[in-house]
C-alpha cells in the first residue's frame, strides 16, 4: 500500500532583498510520521514553514495539505486545512486560565454567552486523551515552561489540527520536560497526526524523527531516514564539512580565586527578589557553569556581575577588589570581559562597522583613541588581525556589523573579548541562535581561554554545553543555587531535578567546594 503524504511542497521559492530564502524546495512529509527539519542559521527551514503555515506567500512554488492545495497563503487557510503551529516563544496569556487560553478566539458559545463548561470539558479531554495532565482552571502564571508548551499544543489539537509544526520545541525545557515531550509527540503519532519539528540538537533528531531533511543555502541537500544516519553524517550535510561536535577538555589547574560572589540579592522591576542570597567563587583556570531554566535569576546575576544591573545586598570581589555596583567601564578596565545573551542588544552595535564594533570598550585608549580622535588606521589594522585569526566573513574590516549572519555577529564578539586577555570572561548563552560550525569555534575558545589561566563563568540554557565545557556547575532555581556538583559527577537527569526544584541531593553547602590549585581532575569530552 502507498505511502499517502500529508504535506506536499513543491518548488518553493522565496526571496527577500538580497537574500534569496528558498530556492526551488522540495518537501514531503508522510502521514503519521515525525519529521524533522535541520540546518544552519540562514538555511531557509524557517521561512519554509512560515509559507507552509501562511505566515508568508512564495515568490514561486506550490503547497498541498493532505492532497488539496492551499491556495491563499494565510494563517487562517492553513488552520482550516488542519495546521497547527506551536512557536519558540509561547503566546500564551499570563492572567488567563488554561482553559481559557485554549479557546481564545474560538470560544464555544451557548446563544450570546460563552459555554465555560464546555470548553473546560473539551481540554479536559485533551489532556487526558494525551497525558498532558493539565488543570483547566490553573493560571498560566503557575506553570512550568514544559507545561505552557502542553498549552500550545492542546491550543492547536482544540482547533483541529492534524499537521503540527514545532519551532525548537526542547529549547527552554530541562531533560525530565524533554522525554515528557517525546512522550506525548510519539502518542500523536499513533493518534495518526503529522509532526514536523525544527531543531538543532541533533541527539533528539535521532532519537524522535522518522526522517530528516536537511537543508543549506536555502535548499535541501538531503533526507535521509533518522535510524540510517548519524549525527556527524547530519552535521556535514548541514555545514558541507564535518564538524567536531564533542570538544575534549583536558585536565584544569585551577589557582587562585579570581571572582567571588557573596550573599548577594537583587529586586526586580515590581520589587520582588530576583536573587536570594547568592555565593559563588571562581578560581583562574576554571569553568563555573550555572544552570537553570530561562528566568530563574542567571540574566539578574551576570548584569551584576558586569555593572549592568545593581544589587539590593552583598558583595562582588574580582581579585580582591570590590566591584559590587560599580560601572560596567570600571568593571571592564579591571578585567571583565562580556559575551552578552543578546549580542545584538548588548554586544554590537549593528550600524558599526566590524573594526568599529571590534574596538568597542577600547576605544577610548591607545592605540585606538589619541587626543580625543580614532586612530583609524591602527582600528582597522587591529580588525584586519582579529578578522584572520578568528576566520570572519566577510573579511572586510568596513562590512557594518548587521550584515554578519549570526554566527559571525557571535564570532565577532568573542575575537574582540578574548583578545582583551581578561582575567574573568563571562559568557551568557554564548552559542544561541549560531550555526553548528560556529559551536564548535566557541567551544574550542572558550576552552582555550580557561587553559590561558582565566577564570570562566559559562551561563546556558544548553545542558550538553554547560556539562562538555564545566569544571563545576551550579543549578539555579527561582534566583538561589541550588546546588553545585563537579562536572563530572553528576548527569542531566539530576541537574533537571534540581533545575525545577525536585532535587534531592546535595545543596551548595554540601557539594564539593573548589579544588585547589594543582588538584587533579578527570578530563570529559561531550556532546
């Protein structure tokens, strides 16, 4: 019997100015299977299920759901035809219930009032149906992240949908909310509905998807069964070369203490305590990784540490000078350097050039700033250096720094840190929204930089990057550590305990405190 495809797209194409998205796609995706879509920044995945979902109009092309076409390319054509799309970043209402938030906008009515029971029995049933284990009537305020994104997905099951697109749907969830995840996408697939999902984490392409396509450059260089690939095969066919995807960290020496935090707290913007109390030491030579689900006081603790923020109470100590609350200049001059969360918010300036962007920090000093004037020529001989070493593109010192892809906007920014030499680096979420070879040139930086003898705070969302690249690592949760464990003696399972509260092992108090220098320690590769 034939396999029958639940989405057809043929010839896709899709141009913006200068930049040519899809070019003559092709994809199809079977009923009842899970696909998954992979490829670098830039790739054109995302604009290709923008048009399957309506968001956009081809230039050129067709699109056929379960064998009929969609002809006006709108959101609400493709729902009707039984698409559903759960995005990155939830739209979900905060002061809403569950229940309520699913029928937004398609609200069960009895004569002119809208029929609360039904719709509560209508998720309900859902959430059973599935095991979604939802409470109809529970605040969406009061949720976890892997339970909004339950949210959505009944949001889109309740509209009828068949076909489910998902954008980087384990991005913000802990292991435990990822296998649950798993759970329920494999329970829609015997149900009988479609699922295709973007991601870049290539253990879950192979351990979800039934078959991947994989694209480069706007096209589709390959679709392979996931059980006949592995993740190696899949990055080359991504990036067109292999790339090392595990990073292996030699021995550490750790020294002296290089940066020490102390009960430090801080309010929030409506005065409720985003930091409680928080101790932290790094020595130089090591790499502290905090981890923690996203807004769980990581961003509160990093702006402080780098002058960006002020705290309420405690104290920050850089080599024994107290920063706590000084300006981000006085911090930087002291040694701090700063790869930001958000570099296009905080670490470039997008109208700048790169040379521009490469001295920023340092441009009020020699041999950048003479007299009050930009040494141009010493500005671009400095990006002609940094732009050779760390392989830019393009490798034009005049190119303005929003022009760069983004694993050139986050190339850039390490070159201009790391070449302060600092004495404390600090990355937040240094590898976010960057090509698979671009993690790899981080990772192996980052290294670099701790066996240079600096001292590393590494803040990510990413578990597998947090344990390839620690010494140590810290859990955060609702703004305190939790707990801190060598990195070598603990797993992921573990540390998403901790990272929602459920862990049961050891506090701060009673891990392992920093090794001396010299003290040996095991080397980990990882993922």
């Amino acid at each position: 019997m034939p396999e029958t495809n639940a989405i057809e797209m043929r010839g896709i194409t899709k141009r913006y100015p200068r930049v040519l998205a899809n070019d003559r796609v092709d994809l199809d995706v079977r009923e009842g299977e899970i696909h998954a879509i992979v490829g670098e920044n830039g790739a054109g995945k995302s604009t290709l299920m923008k048009v399957l979902y309506g968001l956009v109009p081809p230039d050129a092309g067709e699109v056929r759901l379960e064998g009929k076409p969609l002809v006006r390319h709108r959101p609400a054509d493709a729902i009707r035809a039984g698409v559903g799309m759960v995005h990155q970043h939830f739209m979900l209402v905060d002061t809403l219930t569950v229940a309520e938030n699913v029928i937004l906008g398609e609200e069960p009515t009895r004569g002119v009032v809208i029929d609360a029971a039904a719709a509560r029995e209508r998720v309900e049933t859902l959430s059973g149906e599935y095991g979604f284990e939802l409470d109809p009537d529970e605040l969406i305020e009061n949720l976890s992240v892997g339970l909004e994104q339950r949210v959505e997905i009944v949001k889109v099951l309740y509209r009828g949908a068949r076909i489910l697109i998902l954008d980087e749907p384990t991005g913000v969830l802990t292991p435990q909310e990822v296998r649950e995840l798993f759970g329920i996408l494999r329970a829609l697939r015997e149900s009988g509905r479609t699922i295709v999902f973007i991601t870049h984490k290539l253990d879950e392409v192979i351990e979800l998807a039934d078959r991947v396509t994989v694209m480069r450059d706007g096209r589709v260089t390959g679709i392979v069964d996931a059980a006949q690939t592995t993740k190696e095969e899949l990055a080359k066919m991504m990036v067109g070369r292999y790339v090392l995807l595990r990073v292996t960290k030699e021995e550490g020496s750790p020294g002296d203490t290089v940066l020490s935090v102390s009960g430090l707290s801080a309010a929030g913007r409506k005065g409720t305590e985003v930091l409680r109390d928080v101790d932290i030491e790094i020595r130089s030579g090591e790499v502290l990784g905090v981890a923690g689900v996203q807004g769980n006081g990581q961003t509160e603790l990093v702006e402080i540490i780098t002058g960006l923020r002020r705290a309420s109470s405690g104290r920050v100590t850089l080599n024994g000078a107290d920063i706590t609350n000084r300006s981000p200049r006085h911090i930087r001059d002291l040694g701090v350097a700063h790869i930001p969360e958000d570099r296009q918010a905080r670490g470039l300036v997008l109208d700048f050039t790169i040379a521009e962007n490469l001295v920023l920090g340092r441009q009020h000093r020699e041999p950048f700033s003479r007299l009050g004037r930009l040494c141009l020529d010493e500005m671009n001989d400095h990006a002609a250096r940094l732009i050779e070493e760390h392989d830019l593109r393009p490798a034009d010192p005049a190119t303005e720094a929003a022009n760069l892809s983004g694993g050139n906007q986050q190339k850039l920014i390490v070159a201009r840190e790391f070449d302060c030499e600092p004495a404390l680096l600090v990355a937040s979420q240094p590898t976010r929204g960057v090509d698979i070879g671009a993690v790899e040139f981080v990772h192996t930086s980052l290294l670099s930089m701790r066996d240079a003898g600096a001292a590393v705070l590494l803040v990510s969302a990413e578990l597998s990057e947090i344990m390839t690249l620690s010494d140590r690592i810290a859990v955060m949760y609702r703004g305190a550590i939790v707990a801190t464990f060598d990195g070598d003696a603990v797993g992921e399972e573990e540390l998403g305990l901790h990272m929602t509260g459920a862990g049961a092992g050891r506090s701060e108090s009673q891990a392992a405190p920093p090794r001396a220098a010299g003290a040996p320690q095991r080397g980990r590769a990882g993922s």
